[in-house]
C-alpha cells in the first residue's frame, strides 16, 4: 500500500500502524440489511486518510443503490499482535485517471487493465479508528498473559487507542486487554 504524507498526527500514527498490510477485511450491509464481509487488497491512504481499494462494480454495485455506506476495515498481524478496525464512510469512485494512477497489475486476475469496465474504485473514508497494539514477541505475550492470569487483571497485554478522526481528538490510550475498552482522557 502506497502511504501520502498525512494532515494530522493521529492519520500518521493510523498511516505507520497500517504499513505493510496486505489484507483488509471490509464490512458492509448487503441488500438485505446483513453484514457482509470480504478481503480486499488496500492500494493506497491518500493525503485526506482515505483508504482506496480496486473493485467489480458488478459485485460491489448493489451495496451502493442508496449511495454511500457506512463501513468497517479490519487489520490484523497477529506476528505482531496488532489489530486495527476502521469504521467511516465508503463510495464508489469511477475515476479513469485515478484507476490509471492506482493501476498494479496484481490486479490482472480480476481486471484486463484500469479501463476494463467491470473495475470500479472503492474509497473508505475513515470517521474513527481503534488500535490494539500488543508485544511484538510471542515470549512477551506468554509472560504478560501469566502475569495477567496470576494478578486476576491485564498487565502488559498491550495498548488499546481510539481516535475520533472527525474531530482529529488525541488518541485514547489505556494498557487494556484488547476485550477491554480504553479509559477516556480528559480534555486539553
């Protein structure tokens, strides 16, 4: 995935956390109201935080009959014990000059090439983010979760953060177990 510059210091630390992703699961409602889930490969987080993604527009379109949804973006590396789920707002793009731009031909099994007609943009255009970030070695892990279990509460499980990307509010950080949510900062 391709990473612009971002506006603020919470896009950046979302930005950093999302590098070297290759998957994200993306979460919408289907016609019939249920939520449905699929992989996508993310291609790029524009300057705005947008997350961009190459689509069937045949597959996508009748999600989009009311116009834009809202939607989920989950992340996960579990070698590093980080997770990330991204809820905003996702459209369709049919943008001949942006396809060309985000063309990759790891897209060639799905598409002849950016002018195929079936291909489509999907931007997710994120509202609010919420990180778990865990130790990186799984030795850590295994201590941290006996001291846990041994204390009756979570000690060095990791880190929970949430950001209001709307309002670009400082990240919420707790030494949470990732189950539990984090405790809210006062305001500055």
């Amino acid at each position: 995935m391709k990473f612009q510059e971002q506006r603020n210091s919470d896009m950046q630390d979302l930005a950093t956390r999302l590098q070297g992703q290759r998957t994200a699961m993306l979460t919408l409602r289907d016609p019939g109201g249920l939520l449905a889930a699929r992989p996508l490969t993310p291609l790029e987080m524009d300057a705005q935080g947008a997350l961009w993604f190459m689509v069937s527009r045949a597959s996508m379109a009748a999600h989009f009959v009311a116009g834009d949804q809202a939607a989920n973006l989950a992340f996960t590396d579990e070698s590093k014990s980080l997770y990330v789920s991204i809820a905003g707002t996702a459209r369709l793009v049919d943008d001949m000059s942006r396809k060309v731009a985000l063309w990759t031909t790891l897209a060639r099994p799905w598409f002849s090439g950016a002018e195929d007609p079936d291909l489509v943009l999907l931007c997710v255009q994120p509202r609010h983010a919420e990180i778990w970030d865990g130790p990186d070695s799984a030795v850590m892990r295994a201590l941290a979760m006996a001291t846990s279990v041994a204390a009756g509460r979570p000690i060095g499980l990791g880190e929970h953060a949430a950001v209001n990307l709307d309002r670009t509010l400082p990240l919420q950080r707790s030494d949470a177990h990732p189950d539990q949510p984090a405790s809210p900062r006062p305001a500055t």
